[in-house]
C-alpha cells in the first residue's frame, strides 16, 4: 500500500481516471468538494489504496458510518471500473454509481462489485452505503 505522501501531483492518479493524482483525487483527499458522486467514489476507491482513512470518514454519512475503519495492508487494489451511474451529477441530491474493484492480496487476486449510494448534504456529496456482490477470485 502507498501512502498519500508518496504519490505526488503529477504521478498518474490510483482511481485509474486517466488524469494526474493533482488534478483528480489529490485535492479532494486534501478537503476539497466532490462535484460528482462519482468523483467521490473514485476519491474514495483513492483512499482505500493509499490507507486514507480520515477521507473516508469525512466522506461517509454519520448515519451509516463505522466507529473504526480498518484497512488491510496486505491487500492491494489494482484497478477500478465505475460500470454505471443513476444521478449524482452537481444538481442532484442522490445518486448511485457502480463500480469493479480490482485486488491483489498475496498470490490471490479478485474483484469486487459495488453499488454505492450517496447524498449531497450542504453542497458536499457523502457514501450512505452499498450493496457489495461477494468479491470474485480470478485465475492466473
């Protein structure tokens, strides 16, 4: 697992977006506004990666989010896919986005399946929850 003081602005970002860490979710892990659910989501897939868990509470509904977040170290994303959207955009209030995660974690890998919810409260987009298809193990 890298940590976020190992990435720097211009490296290619982790949410695999195609833009620079700088320009996608490197600000929204320093506290700026998703405009999107989709941006968070992929900010949030961002601090999974890099073991960012002050991000994922702030991003994550109070009514649904867990006392302690526990990341494993031992597990490592590789990718992710957002596979659809319902809502989200900047002038919605709600919105779903589904996505693939792609993971490594010694000589296993796999991929899990998420459908996400989100809510935008005061201008900010927030996780509420989701519902996860049991994560895949892919061969060779």
């Amino acid at each position: 697992m890298r940590a976020a003081g190992d990435i720097a602005p211009d490296d290619r970002c982790p949410c695999f977006s195609g833009d620079a860490y700088g320009a996608c979710c490197g600000p929204l892990l320093d506290g700026a506004s998703a405009p999107t659910a989709v941006r968070l989501m992929r900010s949030r897939y961002t601090a999974f990666a890099l073991g960012d868990t002050d991000h994922l509470r702030a991003t994550w509904h109070p009514s649904t989010r867990p006392h302690d977040i526990e990341i494993d170290d031992g597990l490592i994303w590789r990718r992710l896919v957002i596979v659809g959207t319902d809502g989200g955009g900047p002038f919605d209030h709600e919105g779903v986005v589904e996505f693939e995660a792609f993971w490594r974690q010694g000589d296993e890998r796999g991929v899990m399946r998420e459908r996400s919810r989100f809510v935008r409260v005061d201008r900010r987009w927030l996780y509420v929850d989701g519902v996860v298809t049991p994560a895949t193990k892919l061969e060779g």
